[in-house]
C-alpha cells in the first residue's frame, strides 16, 4: 500500500507501463488528483501534473547522473510567462524497499543516486584547501628567502676570482662589464654596483665593472714640431719618445743629403710607432709605448768654392753647384785681374758655410790709374813725397840723392814716365840720378935755389 505524500503544485497520477525507463508527457489537466488503480500484477503509472514548464524530453535514470540539471525534479519555481503542456512520469515500479515490500519508485532517489556522496565532497574540499595552503606557505617561506639581504662588501682592486668567491654564498647574480683603466690591473675590479655598502637581496644582481688593461693613447702628429715640442706632445698621452737620428735635410738636397720638405734645425722631419710602423696619426695605441723621431740639422753645410779668376757668370754657376748663392759686391780696381774678372771674395775658398750665407764677390775694373807727379825742380826728398802722395811707389834710386848729381831717368817698369802721365797706382817708379864728374887740381909748381 503506498500513499505519495502531496507535493505543492504537483498531481502524482499511477498508471500500468511495461518499459522501466522513464519518459516525461504532457502534465495531467488537474491540480491534485489522485489516482490508483489495482490492475493486475504490480505494473503502474505515476502521473504528475506540475505547474507550466517549458518543454523537454526527459532522459533516461542513466543519463540523468550524467547530465546536471539546474532544477531538481519536485522543485516548486517561478510559474513561466507562457502555460506549457503537463509533463507524464512513466516508472518501472519493481522495486522492493528494505521490508521486501513492493513500493512506488521515487524519481528524487534517482537525482540522489546520481550525485556524489557527501563524504566524498568534504574530502575534495580538504584536499583543495590543503593546496592553497600548501601555496601560500610557498609563497610566505620564498617571501621570507628573497627578503634576506646582505651588504656589498668592497671589491675594487680584487681580481675577478677573488670577488666572485668572496660574495659566492649571498645568492647574488653577477653581471660582468669591462671597461679600460689606468688604475686598476687587467682583471681587476674597477667598481661595482651598488657600490660597497649597499644592502642586497639575494637574487638580486649585481654588476662588476673589471678592467682591461690601462687605456688606449691616441697617436698625434708631430711632424714639423721641435724636439721639445714632441716630447711634450708624446707625454701628454703617456707615450714616450726615441730619437733615432739627426739628418741633415732640405727640399732641394746636394750630394748625399736626405730630400725633406724644408724642416727647421731642431725640428722633427718624420716619426714612427715602434710596435707598429704602419699605423698613422690617431689610431689608438697602447701607453707607455715608443715614438721614434728623426730630427733635422738643417741644410747641410757647403764647402765654399774660390771664384778669383772668375768670369762672373761662371762664379755664380760654381756657387749654384755647391748650393750656395752669390751676393755681387761694386766693381774694384784690380792690378792682378783684368776688368770683368772676379777680383775677391768675401768667404775664402775652402771655408765651411751654411745655405743661409751667401757669398759676396767683386768684379774688378782693372788697375786704378794715378797722374805722375811733376819731376823737374824737385829734390829727392820732395819727388818721393809727390810719388807716394799720387798713389805710385818709388822703386829703385840710382845716383846719389843729396843734390850733388841731377836726375837723369824716371822710369816704370823700364819705360820713362813724364809728369802727368797715367800710371796704374801703385806702380813702382824707379829713379836715376848722375854723379857729378870728378874734380881735377894741378899742384904748384916748386923753384930750387941754386946752390
């Protein structure tokens, strides 16, 4: 005997069905009937009249634990805005209860059956919650751990291996940077960063800064400067300097001397870096390094040429030859060379002079020419005073030269000479004076007494 209790809303409605699945129909017109039937056998039908509800085919007990629904079956919602066919439960009725009695299939142990346990829903819930929390103490404990730090110590001046050791157990990354400096050896720490004394954290980086050797010099130029002046250049980027040699140079060169641009005395002519001959003026160079310098003499010295005896053009062509030039003085008179001819020279021949010096020459007139004083009249002493006066000399003096004997000859060089005759000057003028005859006496005569 089973009575359904009545559920709000629902009409539950028995009739006979052979096939235990269950199928949903129309909803029964009524609002609560109630309807049993003794047929024969245990076969019957429920039919539940429920309030309006959309359309659906209902599945099988199978499929109903499979697929959730969003309202459980009995469950008294919302009436829907639009009125919906009644809905037919058809259910197998073999079903024996724990009296072994017969008894009605209720479709909400069908909805039970098909949920998980309870228990089983607990223990997920333990489980998740023991995740989360297995997550935050991970979070918390690496919280804990990133937290931790430690000061940098000082590193500058340690090589890289060192520092690396020294700071291995504080958990830092470290960032390697090179860089030139003129302090620190190659390999060392030049800085790091932070600097000592910042706090760190571990896992954080940080940078060392280690060097490569001391700084690149840049190579200047220092053709044309003077000795003084490279040196200083040369130092001013920590290079040092060799003089290799001192040449003597000039653009037009003579026999045996080095062809340059025209380089002061003193100055440089040329250079080149030791370590690498080939490279140029502002390539970079590594310091304390080597520039070797050659240095000019200047012009080299000419050896003076004799030029007396010269026509002048051929002077000045000996002079170009020894590379040295002719500065031409007046003109002079000249007993020893005739007129044209270079007559002196202001550099003896053979002398050692410098291009700068030139030399000065004379082109001779010829002889100065004097007038013969007058010699009539004159006593010897006063004709040798005209002679020397007038630019002539006396030569030889011939005859007695007190007064006693006359002047009988004037010559120059053999040939007689008149007064105001035209005599090169300086020219000896000789002299000839004539004794007077011997003076002959007759003795007196002597008278003899006679005896």
């Amino acid at each position: 005997h089973f009575t359904p209790p009545p559920p709000t809303g629902m009409i539950a409605v028995v009739s006979p069905r052979p096939d235990p699945a269950v199928a949903v129909g129309p909803p029964a017109p009524t609002a609560f009937p109630e309807q049993r039937d003794a047929g024969e056998g245990n076969d019957f039908s429920i039919t539940m009249a429920t309030e309006p509800r959309p359309t659906q085919s209902m599945p099988s007990v199978a499929a109903r634990t499979a697929v959730p629904r969003s309202t459980p079956l009995g469950a008294v919602g919302p009436a829907p805005t639009a009125a919906q066919p009644e809905s037919t439960l058809h259910i197998a009725p073999r079903v024996l209860d724990n009296t072994g009695e017969t008894r009605l299939y209720d479709q909400s142990e069908d909805d039970f059956a098909a949920a998980p346990p309870r228990r089983a829903k607990w223990w997920i819930l333990v489980v998740v919650l023991l995740l989360i929390a297995a997550v935050i103490g991970a979070l918390v404990a690496k919280k804990l751990v990133a937290d931790k730090s430690y000061t940098v110590p000082d590193l500058v001046g340690q090589q890289e291996s060192v520092a690396r050791n020294e700071i291995s157990g504080n958990g830092w990354n470290i960032v390697i940077q090179k860089e030139r400096n003129d302090t620190q050896v190659v390999g060392a720490i030049i800085r790091t960063d932070p600097a000592a004394g910042a706090s760190l954290t571990e896992g954080s980086s940080i940078v060392f800064v280690v060097s490569e050797g001391p700084t690149f010099a840049v190579l200047p130029d220092v053709a044309g400067q003077t000795l003084d002046q490279a040196t200083a250049s040369l130092a001013a980027q920590n290079l040092q300097i060799q003089v290799a040699e001192e040449v003597y140079c000039e653009a037009t060169p003579i026999a045996g001397e080095l062809q340059c641009d025209e380089v002061p005395a003193g100055s440089v002519i040329s250079w080149v870096y030791v370590e690498q001959p080939s490279v140029v003026a502002g390539a970079d160079v590594m310091q304390n390094t080597v520039v070797s310098v050659k240095i000019s003499k200047g012009p080299a010295p000419r050896t003076v040429p004799n030029l007396k005896g010269l026509a002048e053009a051929d002077a000045l062509t000996t002079l170009t030859a020894a590379g040295l030039t002719g500065t031409k003085a007046p003109d002079i008179f000249s007993t020893e060379f005739a007129v044209g001819i270079v007559a002196d020279q202001s550099v003896p021949e053979g002398t050692q002079s410098t291009r700068e010096q030139p030399v000065v020459y004379a082109v001779s007139m010829g002889p100065e020419m004097v007038a013969m004083p007058t010699i009539d009249g004159q006593t010897y002493d006063q004709l040798f005073a005209a002679i020397q006066a007038a630019g002539l000399t006396v030569g030889t003096v011939t005859g007695p030269t007190d007064g006693s004997g006359p002047l009988t000859s004037v010559t120059a060089g053999g040939q007689p000479v008149v007064a105001g005759q035209m005599l090169a000057k300086g020219t000896a003028i000789d002299l000839t004076y004539t004794p007077p005859p011997p003076t002959t006496t007759t003795p007196p005569e002597t008278t003899v007494a006679p005896g």
